[in-house]
C-alpha cells in the first residue's frame, strides 16, 4: 500500500478554488525545471516566466560548475592568497555547505571539486566522454589535499573567501535545491501563494492546488530488475515542504562491472559503493532537502540515519542488500511526517 507522508502544519492561504491549474517549463542547470500554480488570472505567464528565469540564471551565473564565467569558476581559477568577494546568494549558499561539512565531517564537502572532476563528473573531461578513464590511485592521493573544506577562509559578514590555492569549489550538490527555494520564494513576492516548483526532481510545494488538494507528489524510486520486488510507494503532502532524492541510479557509470555513482566520497577519495540506492529528504527549505540528500547518500546507512536522526532530518533510505532486494529505513522524523 502506499505510505502518505503529510506535514504537520497547515499554511495559513485559503485556496484559489475554481481557479485555472497553470504550467510553464524549461531547461537549466543541465536538466529540465517546472512550475505549476493556481492563478486566476492566465496573462501573468510571460511575467512569471521571466522572473523565474532570471532566478535560475542568477544561480548559474554565481555558481555553475560548468560556466567559466561564474563567479565559483573565477573563485577556482584564482591563484593562491587571492581574496575574492562573493555575490550574496553564492556567499549564503557556500555558508550552509561549509556547515554541513563541518556536521558530517566532511561527507558532504563542498571542496570536492577536484575529485568530482577527475571521476568524470565535473565540466571535463566528462565519463561520457570518448576515451575517458577513471582516475589512477596516485592521482586520487594528488588531489586529495586541495580537498580541505577547513583550509577556505571565508568571511560570511563581510562576504568574502580566500583561495588556499588549488582549491575546487563545487556546490552542484546542495545548488539546484537553492534555486528552487528562490523561485518558490519569488512566486510568493509575486503573489503566487499556490504554487509546486520542480528543478531536476528536487521539489518545494507551497499553498494548495485549486482543487483545494495538496500539491501531491510520489518520491522517486530506483528502477528494480525484473523479478524483484518494487520498494513500497511514497507519496508527499507537500505543502510548505520540499523534498530531494540522490540516488547511484541517477548519473553513474560501470568500470570493471562496478557501479560508479556520481556522490563521491571525499574521506576516501572515491565514488561511493556501500550499496544505498537512493536517500530521499524532506525539509522545509529545498537547499537543506538537496544538500542533505547527497551527505546522508556519501555517509551510508549506518553514518547517515545516525546523522539524521542527530538533527532531526527527515529522511527514507533504500538499501541494496546483497541478494539485490530493496530494503527501507525511515528516521523518527520521517516516520512522524507518515503518521
Ligand atoms: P546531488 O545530485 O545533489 O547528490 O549532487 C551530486 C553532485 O554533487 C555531483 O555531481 C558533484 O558535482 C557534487 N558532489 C559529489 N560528491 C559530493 C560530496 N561528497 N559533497 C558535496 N558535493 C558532492
Ligand atoms: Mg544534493
């Protein structure tokens, strides 16, 4: 049977009933954002677009991976000692990872970039890319001093960090839940109460839709093989909720028969193989749904549901076990959220 997960606070704003369910979609970050929302009044589309895209393109334009011109590439490229002053969203982004560095000692690492870069998930060389090779053990030990989150001064009052040098900051992990926060925060500034924003399966609902219904949604779960057993369905209330799902289905490549899943982990230096097919998060705010997601699918089982129930974190953990079975594993939180 399908477990309902519904949050334990209602929002104060009545529903627009009757009102027309509206949609509008596109592309960023490398993957595909959509936006619906209860609106009475159809003509606004083409101004709540344009808000939505400039809030997508100011997290792009700050802290792509992927543009030289970001202001994370230009922190990156800069030589050691070099002091830079940070954009105020990059510097509020760069805080709560530097945070949850420090909480998960180092599982969730927002200097990673260089480890990220050499198993093929940074801008290049890419794994897709023809002739790519995985990273030789010396090459792993190379990059892996330049991977000290602690070794980044950064100054959050006055908004500015200093390259220790060599030091790639990478924040694709905690990001795009960012970016969602700000168009749902937006829309509202907009007079949008109503509305469900998804980027790249990471979501935040707020409001009703104008059936008067939450904004439900199914959580996302690993594909099984054939013959296997489906790990039971989720479906979310949310409602002042948004949730994210990392999982070693998503972005991974086989070498040698080995899954190579894009979270990798910074203690060891390589991708993470303890067999968690997906972590999903529920928080209030998509920047800690997304960020938690990746530290808590890097610690494993073990770690992670010690860490989340240590902050409350509402998280669902899907386990291979050895004969290929999916097996689940609830926090407290996330057992309260289903009743
Ligand atoms: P997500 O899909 O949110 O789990 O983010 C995955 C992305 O975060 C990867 O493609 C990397 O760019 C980056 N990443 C990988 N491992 C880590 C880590 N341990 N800590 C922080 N970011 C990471
Ligand atoms: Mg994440």
């Amino acid at each position: 049977m399908t477990r309902v997960l519904v949050p334990d606070h209602i929002e104060g704003a009545a529903p627009l009933l009757g009102a027309r369910l509206q949609r509008l979609r596109g592309e960023s970050m490398g993957t595909t954002w959509q936006v619906l929302w209860a609106d009475r009044d159809a003509a606004r589309q083409g101004a709540l677009r344009a808000a939505i895209e400039a809030e997508l393109d100011l997290v792009v334009g700050q802290m792509s991976s992927w543009l030289p011109t970001s202001d994370l590439a230009r922190f990156n490229a800069a030589p050691a000692g070099a002091r830079r002053p940070l954009p105020e969203a990059f510097a509020e982004v760069l805080a709560a990872a530097l945070w949850l560095a420090d909480t998960s000692a180092g599982a969730f690492n927002p200097a990673a970039g260089a480890l990220v870069n050499l198993w093929g998930f940074g801008p290049a060389p890419r794994y897709t890319d023809p002739g790519f090779a995985p990273p030789s053990a010396d090459a792993v030990r190379a990059a892996m001093p330049a991977t000290d989150w602690r070794a980044l001064r950064f100054d959050a009052a006055a908004r500015e960090a200093t390259q220790p040098g060599g030091l790639r900051l990478d924040l694709s992990a905690i990001a795009k839940g960012h970016a969602v926060d700000r168009v749902a925060r937006r829309l509202r500034a907009m007079g949008v109460a109503h509305a469900l924003v998804e980027l790249g399966g990471e979501l935040r609902g707020q409001g009703l839709r104008p059936d008067g219904m939450p904004w439900w949604v199914d959580l996302e779960t690993p594909p099984v093989r054939a013959g296997q057993v489906a790990p039971r369905a989720t479906r979310v209330a949310l409602h002042g909720l948004s949730v994210a799902t990392s999982g070693d289905y998503r972005r991974a490549y086989l070498m040698d028969g080995q899954r190579l899943p894009h979270s990798i982990d910074p203690r060891s230096g390589q991708p993470v193989a303890h067999g968690l097919a997906s972590v999903s998060v529920l928080h209030a705010d998509c920047l800690w749904a997304d960020a938690w997601s990746t530290a808590l699918t890097v610690a494993g089982r073990e770690q992670g549901l010690a860490l989340a129930e240590a902050h409350g974190i509402a998280a669902l953990f899907l386990q291979r076990e050895a004969d290929g079975r999916l097996s689940e594993t609830l926090t407290s939180a996330m057992e309260r959220l289903a009743g």
